[in-house]
C-alpha cells in the first residue's frame, strides 16, 4: 500500500494546490491546537508544507516534516529553508522520529487506513501529555467527496463524526475538543 500511496502523491505532487483561499482557515486551526513554544511537532503527510508557515509561528523547537511522497517533501523543501525544520521522505510507521510533544494531520488522516495501527504507532510517539490533531480546512463532507472513486476510494477511508474519531484512540488518548462544522473539521486529542 505505501508504494501506491508514494506513487500516487508523486504524481499529484507538481499540480498540487496549497489552497491560499483556505489561509484564513489554516491559521484558526493553528490557534485551536494550542501547542505550546518550544515543541516537537511532526507534520505527517505534510505535502508541498502548506502547514508549515503556520506551525513556525508556534514558536516550536523543531518540526518534523514527513511525507511517504519524495516529490511532495523535494517541493516542500524548496519552498521553506527555516533551520528548525527536519524533512522526512518516509513512512510515519517506520521512520526514526524523535519523541513528540505534538503531532499534525492536516489534510492526510483519511490517508491512514489501519486505525489501530496508527494510534499504537501515535502512542508510541508522542509524550505523556502530547498533542495529537486531526484538522481539515474543510467540512467532513467537503472531504469525503474528495475520497470517492475507485482509485482514491482505495487510498483512504472516509471521515466519521469527530467524537467517533476519537473514540478509536481513546485506549491511550483524551478527546480535548473538537469541531465538526461547515468550515473545518478539528479534533484534538491529549496523550494519556
């Protein structure tokens, strides 16, 4: 699967929009994640970095850039040269990450198919007290029309409501809160 996954964002990867009308957007999801100065964050499936001019203002330590799509992450690259930032062209499973006081899907969670996997993979990651984010820029709906057809239908799995979300991490994580509106779909979950 992360070899279809890889080639199918690698081809993606030079039309990729990074939606400036959605800045608006991106930087109230910043504002409800609350991550506190001086973190670790990861940016998984981080894309071309829409995210990462938002995260910088943060003030975190350091973030972790990481994408399954070489493409994806040689574009990021060569749009941000901020020396807190680290590239990963990897998988979230297996790549050497350090201990995390945050991470951010925004944009990629449906993308991450094996739930259970993930929130083990998650809890082995972030630190006690860690932030983990679920955001999109757009409703759940908005969304899920984007994860229909046969060849993305295999790549990702629709959204549920935010607290069924949460609810498949709740064995190592909290539901802090949440918003599941018309304008963005927010989920923030404290590691236990």
């Amino acid at each position: 699967m992360s070899k279809e996954m890889a080639a199918f964002f690698d081809k993606l990867a030079p039309d990729w929009d990074n939606a400036p009308q959605e800045f608006a957007t991106r930087e109230k999801l910043t504002a409800m994640m609350d991550l506190p100065p001086n973190s670790v964050i990861a940016d998984v499936g981080c894309g071309r970095g829409v995210m990462l001019e938002h995260l910088l203002k943060t003030n975190p330590s350091k973030v972790v850039a990481i994408d399954i799509s070489g493409e994806m992450i040689r574009l990021a690259k060569e749009s941000f040269s901020d020396e807190r930032i680290e590239f990963i062209h990897g998988d979230l499973y297996n790549a050497a990450l350090p201990a995390l006081d945050a991470v951010i899907f925004f944009n990629s969670y449906p993308h991450f198919i094996d739930k259970p996997e993930l929130a083990k993979r998650l809890a082995d990651v972030i630190k006690k007290d860690g932030i983990f984010i679920i955001a999109h820029s757009l409703s759940k709906e908005e969304i899920n029309g984007f994860h229909t057809g046969e060849r993305v239908s295999t790549l990702s799995v629709p959204l549920e409501n935010a607290e069924a979300e949460a609810e498949k991490f709740a064995e190592h994580f909290s539901l802090s809160h949440f918003k599941d509106s018309e304008e963005m779909y927010f989920i923030k979950l404290i590691r236990r």
